[in-house]
C-alpha cells in the first residue's frame, strides 16, 4: 500500500549537529499531501555541516515518490525532483536550483524562484512546463534546458537567461502574459537561445529581451514588439549586444536604400510558422543609441532596407516599426538610418572667365554639414550654394554629413571652354573713344607681360597689367601708322602653367 503523509504545518530544520551533508527533505518514495491551506517550509541553516537538499525521490518499489501540493512548500534550498510533483493552485518557493528530472504538473499553480545570494539555475532532464512562474531576489535566473510557461511570466526585476534555450510563453494575452518592470526585468539569450511567444489576436506582443549580465559587460535592455494578425503563431526574439560584424553581419555592408546601420547591438527574430506578416517595433534609447529611422534585414549577405517606418516612443524608449514583416529568415534585424536625398546639381558649361552658383538638392536633417572639393575657385568650401569660377574644366563634389553620421556624396562637372588670349588684330588711338587702345581683352588672368615692337625690333611698349594698354605713343611721340609686333606671357586665374604668344597688330588713325 503507498504510504500518504498529510501535512498541515511543518518545518524541516537543518541541524549543525550532522557529521555529513545530508538532504533536508527526502521522502525516498513516500508520497507527500500538503492539503489546502497548509504549510511546509524547508529551512536552510548555516554553517559548515548545513544540510542541503529537497529530494522528491521515487524508491526502488512500487511507491511513486509523488508530492501533491495544494497549500504552500517553502523550500530554502534547491529542489530536486525525481518522480513527480502534482499541484492544483498551490505555491512552490525556492531559494535555490530547481531540478526537475521527470514530471511537474502544475494544475493553475505558482512557482517562485526567489534566491537572493546566487544564480538559480532552471535544469534537470526533463522540460518543465510551469503554470505560473515569479522570477525574484537574485540578479540571475538561468536555464540550461527549455522551459515553458503557461500562465503569467512574471520578470519583475530579475534577468532569466534562457543561454542557448528556448522559454516559451503559451498564454496569448498580449500585455498580461509576460510582466516586467521596465528597465530591469528582462530575458537574455545567446546563440539560438530566446524568449518565444505564441500569438492570438492582432495585438502588440512585447517581447522585453536583453543583454546577457554575465557576457559582454553590463547588460542593456532594448525589447521588441511584434503585432501580428489574428490568429496563432508562435515569434521568438533574443537581443544581442555588440556590433553585429562580429558575427558575420557586416554593418558596413548594405542595400542602396541603406546608410547605416546600428553598430551597438541587434535582435535575432524568429517566426516559428512563417506565414503571419507581422508589424515589427524596435525600442531604443536615442541619447545613448543614437537616432534611429528605419530598420534592417540581413539577407542575401547585406543589411537590406525593409520598409517605410513611423517613429513614435513607449515605455521610456524610442521606437521604429515597420509594417506586413513576413520574412525572418535569416534572423538578424537591426536598426538602421535610410540614405537621405543628395543631388550636386546638373552640369554646367562655361566660357573662361564666366561664374556659376552651385543649387544643390540637399535632404539630409537640420544640422547637417557641407563640404565641397576640390576648394578651387569657389567663393566657400563649406556653404550650400557657392559660387564657382574656374578657369580650366573641373569636377566638384559636394559631401554632407548629417547628425547621425551618414554621410553621402556626389559630383557635378563644370566644363569650362578656353578661349586663349583674347587680343585684337587692330586698333586705332584718334581719341574718338572706340578702340582707341591696344590691350589684352581677358578678364580671368592672374599675370600678364605684354610688350610691343616696331619694325625694327625696339621694344616701345610693356605692362604687367592687363587692365591698361599701349595708346599707341611711344616717349611722348606718336607713333606712325603700321604693322607692329607683340609679345606675350600670360597665365589664367587657377592655373599653374605660365603661356606664351606673339603676333601682329595694326595701328590706324
């Protein structure tokens, strides 16, 4: 016959008095009925010779080891269950590992996982499926196994660190499946790990995922929301922290839409049937994040640009969403910035000596910076609209940088057509006003030796400015009416390169 040992009240108590480490509690088979209403708490003394241990053991005979719980089991040590423990909406505290091996019905029950000292780890060989499952106390709750829980996943102010596994939430209430205090309680995973959810109405699911506390530093919490249509489906999440080009997903590496992408952590999102187009919010802390518009999808070996997205803001963050998300496979998603709208301008031909102003198009936010390049012939290298006037053909690029460091590009061709030096064949000095002197007609020369010969070779003029001419005299005397020669060294506004010419000149009178 199984023995049933009722309780009531009853407290199991570690003594210093033992020699060795033995279990507080170790029903080796016996099935254990704490009825409605009662308590039973196994305390854990201090000390060297401290007893340890909540054993639901199952013997070599034909007793199953069964616990059946409908009042309250305090246990202040780990619990290790070998056979099966039956609740029926009671309440399990323990202070430390919860291990179970074979079954764990919970029948509406709560489970409190309430160690302050150390981590608590949620592991065993078997999946426990908790009805109810209150995370409090200490920094830690870690699986090493997948868990699942049914009722109300209640984070409060610890981290569950899922590791590579899976904790599934089956209750489809949006907001009251999961609570959490934000900015504190959150689930973190690495690898395939997450924090799963099964959907049911066409609501806002918020998934509060963060960054391990015991890898990479201290964690950050930057949840997601995923709103899918009505119906089930199950979408999971794990945020990770760390430039994703860590991990293969070059940030540096996008579509044409994108121009960055965010380099401080990213989310891996998993859709488990792969069929709901769901809405998809990403949070973050734009003081410490930066500023963030839109967001992206590795795929293809490149972040790729998803879809137009609203900004708005919840729960203290800042968040982007984009809508109808069908496709999560791969599983990286980011933030990103989309490349803002920049044109140099059209092309422009000018004859030597003649200017333009620059008009380019220019999308970026307020705050943005300018530069242009080459800084050649231009009235300002860092203003929207200079005015340019070079003397030989020239290509100018505009580069803007906007306040969230994107930073584009682009170019516009001035071609400018050289005439030479402009000088006349004639000229004639009868102070009638027209005409009346020999000179260079250029208006773009940065240096200038213009000298001018008689017939026989004397030099009878010269001037290194080219707003002056010779007025057709030569020490005071009037020259006779002729053919003359001219010499010329010249060179152009922005040019290095020094010219020469020569020819003929006639004076009339």
């Amino acid at each position: 016959m199984r023995k049933l040992i009722p309780l009531s009240l009853f407290t199991f108590m570690c003594s210093a008095l033992f020699s060795q480490i033995t279990p507080v509690f170790y029903n080796n088979g016996a099935d254990v009925y704490v009825k409605p209403g009662a308590f039973m708490i196994a305390t854990q003394a201090q000390g060297a010779n401290a007893l340890t241990g909540f054993y639901n053991e199952a013997n070599q005979g034909t007793n199953s080891g069964a616990i059946i719980n409908e009042g309250t089991i305090v246990i202040q040590t780990f619990l290790k269950n070998d056979d099966s423990i039956i609740g029926n909406g009671d309440k399990i505290e323990v202070a430390g590992d919860w291990i179970n091996d074979k079954l764990y019905s919970g029948n509406n029950s709560f489970v409190y996982l309430n160690g302050a000292v150390q981590t608590q780890n949620i592991t065993g060989a078997a999946v426990t499926t908790f009805d109810n499952l209150d995370l409090s106390g200490g920094p830690v709750k870690k699986q090493s196994i997948d868990a699942i829980t049914t009722g109300v996943l209640s984070l409060n102010s610890a981290e569950l660190a899922t590791d590579i596994n899976q904790m599934l939430v089956t209750n489809v209430n949006p907001t009251g499946a999961i609570t959490w205090n934000p900015g504190a309680g959150f689930v973190s995973s690495v690898g395939a790990g997450k924090l799963a959810r099964v959907t049911g109405t066409a609501s806002g699911y918020v998934f509060p995922v963060g960054s391990p506390s015991y890898l990479n530093g201290p964690s950050i919490i930057r949840p997601v929301e995923i709103t899918p249509p009505a119906g089930t489906d199950t979408f999971g999440a794990c945020m990770v922290k760390g430039n994703a080009t860590n991990d293969g997903y070059n940030v540096e590496t996008t579509d044409k839409v994108l121009c960055l992408v965010n380099p401080n952590f990213y989310h891996r999102l998993y859709n488990g049937s792969g069929a709901a187009a769901a809405d998809l919010t990403m949070y973050f802390n734009a003081s410490t994040d930066g500023d963030w518009t839109d967001e992206a999808h590795w795929k293809n070996n490149e972040w790729n640009y998803i879809a137009a997205a609203t900004a708005s803001s919840n729960l203290g963050f800042s968040t982007v969403t984009v809508p109808a998300v069908s496709d999560f496979n791969p599983n990286p998603f980011a933030l990103a910035r989309k490349k803002f709208q920049l044109s140099a301008g059209p092309d422009v031909a000018l004859i030597q000596g003649q200017s333009t102003v620059f008009a380019p198009v220019i999308g970026a936010q307020a705050g943005y910076t300018v530069e242009w390049a080459p800084d050649l012939n231009l009235s300002c290298n860092t203003c929207n609209d200079p005015t340019a006037n070079p003397s030989a053909t020239t290509e100018y690029t505009i580069m803007v940088a906007d306040p969230a460091g994107c930073k584009l590009a682009d170019s516009l061709n001035v071609t400018v057509t050289e005439l030479g030096l402009l000088i006349p064949t004639g000229f004639s000095p009868n102070g009638d006003g027209e005409n009346d002197v020999f000179h260079v007609l250029n208006k773009n020369l940065a240096q200038i030796d213009l000298v001018v010969f008689n017939r026989w070779g004397e030099k009878i003029y010269e001037t290194t400015d080219w707003t002056v001419g010779w007025d057709g005299t030569y020490k005071g005397v009037k020259q006779d009416v002729g053919v003359y020669v001219w010499e010329c060294s010249y060179r152009f506004i922005g040019e290095t390169t020094i010219k020469t010419a020569k020819g003929n000149v006639t004076l009339i009178r």
